[in-house]
C-alpha cells in the first residue's frame, strides 16, 4: 500500500502528453482542452488526490502482525520451553473508524479543489482568449483606420491639385496617415502579445504558433442573468464545498483524538514445547490504559477542536470573499451590458452616418479638413470604445460563469 502511494507521487512528475502537432486553428474548446491536459497544477492535483485516496486504507489503524521465537531454560543440553508467537496490535476500532472516515473527507475536498481549480482554468483561458479576440478586432480597426486615411489623403491631394484648398491640407492628411500605419503596428504587436499570454495560459509551445489561427470571434451574445441566482448558486460553489469538506474532516479528527481515551488492543498467540513438541497453545490479550490522558489525549482533542473552529472561520471568510466578488462582477456586467446596448441601438449608426456626411461634404467642398478629420476620430473611436466594452462585457460574464456553475460565452 505504501508503495502505491509514493507511486502515485512519483507519476505526478511526469508530463502529460497532449496531441498538439499540426495544430492550425485553435478554438476556445480545443484551448480548454489543452489546458486541461498540460496545466501542471491540475495534474499535480490529480496524482496527490490519487495518493490520498491510498490513505484512506492505510487509516484503519491495522499494523503488521509481528512473529517472535522464544526459548527458556537453556544450559546442560536441555531447555524449559521453547515457543513460536504472533501478535497482533490494534487500534480501538472507533479510533480506526473515524480516521477512516476523516481521511474520506479530505479526499471529497481534494476532488472539490480540483473542480474549483478546473473552473478558474477554464475562465483564465476564456479571458486570456477574449482578449486575443478583441486584439484581433483592434487590429481591424487599425486597418479601417489606415484605409480611412488613405482616401482623406487622396482626397485631400486631389482637392489641392485642382486648387480647391491648400498642400497644408494634404500634408495634414499624410501626416495622419503615417500616424494610422503606426497604430496599426502597434496593434500587431498587441496581438502577439496576446497570443503569448493565452500559450502560456494553456501551456502550449511557443515555438509551433506562428501558423495558428483563431475562429472564435467577439460578437455581443444577449444575455440575463439574474443577481438573486448568482448568489443562490454560492453555495454550491467547489470552493465552500471543498471547506465544509475540510469541516467534516476536522470534526471527525475531534473524534478520532477523543476514542483516544479508549484503550488500544494486543492479541497474542502460541505454540508452545515444553520438551516434547509443540503441544501446547497459549493466547494473550492486552489493552492499553491512557494513564497519562491529562498530557496526550486531553491536549489532542483540544487541539483538533480548534482546529475545527479555524475551519469554520475560514469557511465564513470565503463565504464573505466570494460574494463580494460575484456582487462586483454582476454589478460589472450589468454596467457593460447597457453601455452595449447604447452603442448597438444609436450611437455606432450615428457615428457611421456623421463620417459618410462629412465625407461627401468634404468632397463637394462643403467642408473643411478639420471637420472631416474629427468626424472620422469620433467615429474612430467610437469603434474602439464598443469593442473594449464588448471585451469588458465578456469578461464579466465569464467571471460570472465561475459562480453559477455554467457555460454562456464561447460555448
């Protein structure tokens, strides 16, 4: 049983093996399922949980029997007694029965940790890959927005070649060009570190990526969730399941030092030879008598008592902890959501609208560069602040998966 123990700890060193070559698209559930395989703490997790559950037989309490020869009275070619023992030593068997039963629950909080530490993968890679999307978006922008540009600059040279207004103009234009092709490779450069941030997330290798594409893309998904559910849901959170584990595992360890009081048991048995063979049988049962009870087992119990009561306090620490964030990431979301909807039902049309007027109007000779040019940063930006709303509104959301339990974005 010991062996399978440290065998289990040993296996937990070793890599396990995902199948990632000739990986061209990676999509959030294929992410997911990476991580799940590579994330070393997970797999740690796993083979610690594997061992403790090799613990839980080893806590009966049932020591190996010991085998003993004995001989007396030699000395002139003769003997008085000769004998062969097994004796067997045992715990009291509640003593047995509720370390059993302890390490049960701290077996149940381990398999509980691991789901809880599942979940918080999960919306690690989930956010890591939000924020590669909303890169990726970023950098469209950053291409509408050199391309918006480039017709101002032709526009505006076309429009200074026929007189129509100043080279100041064109040169104006050009100027916001040049400054257009530099945000759009900063915005490249955005996206490899975004890249490199959901790798590392995954635990995949950098050195096979460059290829990779990424067909899971930012859109506004509708979504209610409900505050009262948020919050119902808390209790069944891995996390404080995993402490009420830890609870019960601690009050069955109160028990286990109280049954210390009750005597533990020895068995023996012989075969005896008094010189003519082993014809006689013999037995003996002791028990232990916790004399010194006021040093050992007193102080036992009440150390596992507070123990039990630290768990307790923990348990309403997390309890606290956990609300205040899912409060935070429902207000959050809530808050994101009705910054999209504004966007979504006016103020993208409008924005789209002013810079195609101005547009026209610039060409016409209507209007001047300077009104072109801030209709095309409103617009501009306007594009840019939908987008990091809509990343915001996804990652709340995502924060909020944790808490009720349930996939909603990138199903």
């Amino acid at each position: 049983m010991a062996f399978s123990i440290v065998l289990a700890i040993l296996v937990s060193f070793q890599p396990t093996q995902s199948d990632t070559t000739n990986l061209n698209s990676l999509s959030v559930g294929k992410a997911l399922e990476i991580a799940y395989q590579h994330n070393p703490r997970i797999n740690q997790l796993k083979n610690r949980i594997e061992a403790q559950r090799q613990q839980q037989s080893l806590s009966l309490g049932i020591q190996d029997p010991e085998v003993t020869y004995a001989k007396e009275g030699i000395g002139q070619g003769t003997f008085a007694e000769q004998r062969w023992v097994v004796s067997q030593s045992l715990d009291f068997p509640l003593t047995g029965y509720y370390r059993s039963k302890s390490q049960k629950a701290n077996t149940r909080s381990m398999e509980l940790e691991l789901q809880a530490l599942k979940l918080q993968l999960k919306a690690d890679v989930k956010s890591a890959y939000t924020k590669l999307a909303y890169a990726i978006e970023s950098s469209h922008l950053a291409r509408e927005r050199v391309d918006l540009f480039k017709s101002l600059r032709d526009a505006a040279k076309a429009r200074a070649d026929l007189g129509e207004s100043s080279k100041i103009d064109a040169m104006q234009a050009n100027l916001q060009l040049t400054e257009a092709q530099n945000n759009m490779e900063k915005a490249h450069q955005d996206i490899m570190d975004a890249r490199y941030n959901l790798f590392e997330t995954i635990g995949l290798d950098e050195e096979q990526t460059y290829e990779i594409g990424f067909p899971d893309t930012l859109h506004y998904v509708a979504v209610d969730i409900n505050q009262n559910e948020v919050l119902r849901q808390l209790q069944q959170h891995p996390q404080l399941q995993q402490i009420s584990k830890d609870q019960l595992a601690a009050s069955y360890q109160t028990k286990v030092a109280q049954s210390g009081y009750l005597p533990d048991i020895n068995l023996k048995y012989y075969r005896q030879d008094f010189g003519n063979g082993f014809d006689f049988n013999g037995f003996e049962i002791g028990v232990s008598i916790p004399l010194w009870f006021g040093i050992n087992q007193s102080n036992q119990v009440q150390q596992s008592k507070a123990r039990y009561s630290a768990v307790e306090w923990q348990y309403q620490e997390e309890q606290l902890s956990l609300k205040k964030q899912a409060e935070q990431a429902w207000h959050g979301y809530e808050t994101t959501r009705a910054n999209i909807k504004r966007y979504r039902e006016s103020i993208q049309a409008k924005s789209k609208e002013l810079v195609d007027m101005t547009q026209k109007g610039y060409r016409m000779g209507e209007l001047n560069l300077l009104t072109l040019l801030e209709a095309q940063r409103t617009y501009l930006r306007t594009q840019q602040a939908y987008y990091e709303t809509l990343r915001d509104y996804y990652l709340r959301v995502i924060e909020l998966e944790k808490y009720i339990q349930k996939d909603i974005i990138f199903k």
